[in-house]
C-alpha cells in the first residue's frame, strides 16, 4: 500500500515504533537529506535528531527549544490535571537535554463550545501554580473556540526556550554505563486510566506529573560530565524510552526486574489488567544515563530532593543486543517488548 493510501491510526501517536517511522519518514524528512534544509550540524541539534528539543548554539551556550500538545481525557485527574501536565511536560522536555533554566513558555488554548468556564479556570489556576513552581514564566499564547462536537473538550499547546552551558543528548550510552529513573514508573498512566473507566483506584494511584527542573539541576551537578543520557518515559513508558536510547546509542540494555521502582497498588492494577508498568506513561519521572564512576553521585542528589527519593539504579548498557531492552527477572531472562499500540490512548 502506498504512502498516500495508509491511513493514521492511533499508534502513531503512542511513542513507539510507528510514532518515530512516522516523524522520521515525513515530519522530518527534509532535515535528514543530505545538504537538507534545518540539518543536524556543530551549531544545531534539530528535528532530525528526534531528540526531546532542539539545540542552537548560542556563543558558549545552548537554546534549547521544545513544542507539545495535550489532549488528555479526562482533564482532571488524582495528582493533576491538563494544566499542570502542560507545563510540566514543557519544562521536562527542556530539562531532559540539560536546559534546567526556562526563559519563558508559550500556551495556546483550543477549547469546545460549551466547555464549563468553572473547569477551564481551574485549568489555568493550575497552570499559574505550576508555572511559578517550575520557575518558567508563561510568556505569550493564544485562544481559539471550536464548534460544540468538533473537538473533545480542551486542548492545551505549549511550547519552551532556555539555556544550558552543555546539551545533553539521549544518544550518550556506552557499555558499562549504567542507567538510573528517578522513581516509581506508571503512576500516571494508571492515575488517568483509573479516572477514566472508573475503576476504584481513588487516591491509591495518583499521577507522578511534576515538573523536574530542580531536580534534573542537582542531577546535573552532582554527575557532572559522568550524567551522559536523558529521556523522560512519557508515552510508550520507560520500555519506548530505552529502546530510543539504545537504539541510537548502539548498545543493548540490561534491566534487573527485581529493582525496578514500582508502587504496590499500581503493580496490583497492572496484574488485573494485563498491563506492563513498563510501557505505561509517566509524566514526573526521567531515565538517566551515568557513567559507572558517577552512579553514587548521581543517587545521593536524587535521593536528597523530594522527587527523587525512590530513585534506583535499574539496568546496565551492554555491547551485546545492540537496540534491544532485556529484563533480568532472576529466573531467566527475555527481552522486552516495545509496544506499537496504543495501550493508553489521550493519556498526556
């Protein structure tokens, strides 16, 4: 079937394989030809990258900028809301490539007809809270209103500038570094299915959104030139995000089950519904890349912020099963899947 007859369906949204065939075939297309306009260069980390932002060298520093969109349903739920997802997954998208100091943030709001203004000035109080917590400024943005049916409620689209002294990409793995996250994994995509299908979760399961400026800066300091990769596990989990990583880095990762940071009540809901936390989103956690030297560096900072008290070394990159994810579960071992689905659809 040719190109102009395939139709979108929902996997090319979920942060997976056929999200990145997608991007890399059409979006960025022309910035991957040779000599192609907005190509990949000393002075620039573009789109071609598929980085989580772009890089422009500025003199001796960086500007990292980075766009996104939200259309999570429902709007509210335990731990958050659209307005603080917005934000915090705007802040986190710098932070992942060292850009932890945000000049300002952009926040374009498309909302239904009928939509209640009660809820929409919840959102934007919750927008203003987390933009004073995540120090980054909402700068400018725009409003549209659409006809009542032709659009699910309320889309929220952001985006963000800052600037780093030195441009951390996702692609730093070697073998024998060692990869850490910064806390328990799926508490959001679980908080938002449970709202969602009412599934008597309650405050068991809450999102983890959170924006993670502070702590990626203590990170940064602690590790120094030793913290080598970043990715938050938003769509497609920390599975999708490790097997980005490794994929460009050339190297296979090693994960240890046993270690893996997981809540008891969202392991409880992932059981009952055949679901892997692996692959469920996160919206207040990162993966980290670490060189061997400047792993217990790296823990003792996370471990003294308040987001990063149940960080834990999870795997290790190894020069075998180069672009693959392989779990340790002390029994054996197996790869991990990376889904192409769309476990969790409008889940950020």
């Amino acid at each position: 079937m040719s190109g102009r007859d395939e139709r979108i369906g929902l996997r090319h949204g979920a942060g997976g394989p056929a999200m990145r065939s997608l991007v890399q075939s059409l979006f960025a297309r022309a910035s991957q030809e040779p000599g192609g306009f907005g190509q990949d260069g000393p002075d620039l980390v573009g789109l071609g990258a598929m980085d989580d932002g772009a890089g422009i060298r500025l003199g001796d520093r960086w500007l990292v900028f980075t766009a996104d969109s939200h259309v999570v349903k429902p709007p509210f739920f335990p731990g958050g809301d659209i307005g603080r997802l917005a934000v915090a997954g705007t802040v986190n998208d710098l932070a992942m490539m060292g850009a932890t100091e945000v000049l300002g943030l952009s926040c374009a709001v498309v909302i239904e007809e009928g939509f209640p203004r009660e809820a929409l000035e919840r959102i934007q109080a919750s927008i203003d809270a987390t933009s004073r917590e995540a120090r980054a400024p909402i700068v400018t943005g725009d409003t549209k209103v659409m006809g009542r049916g032709e659009l699910d409620g309320i889309l929220l689209s952001t985006a963000g500038v800052a600037l780093t002294p030195r441009l951390v990409r996702d692609d730093g793995l070697r073998p024998g570094d060692a990869i850490v996250v910064t806390g328990t994994i799926g508490d959001h995509g679980f908080a938002v299915l449970g709202q969602r299908h009412d599934l008597g979760l309650g405050d068991a399961v809450r999102s983890d959104v959170a924006p993670l400026g502070d702590l990626v800066r203590a990170a940064l300091a602690a590790a120094g030139e030793g913290l080598v990769a970043m990715k938050d596990p938003t769509r497609g989990g920390v599975a999708s995000a490790l097997h980005e990583m490794a994929g460009k880095s050339g190297v296979g990762v090693v994960l240890d089950e046993t270690a893996l940071p997981v809540r008891d009540a969202v392991r409880a809901a992932a059981e009952l519904l055949g679901l892997d936390p692996l692959q469920v989103a996160n919206e207040g956690k990162a993966v980290i890349g670490v060189r061997p030297h400047a792993v217990d560096a790296l823990l003792a900072a996370l471990h003294g912020h308040p987001l990063g008290k149940e960080a834990r070394r999870i795997g290790t990159c190894v020069d075998a099963h180069v672009g693959s994810v392989v779990l340790e579960t002390g029994f054996g071992r197996r790869l991990l899947a990376e889904s192409d689905g769309e476990l969790l659809p409008r889940i950020c």
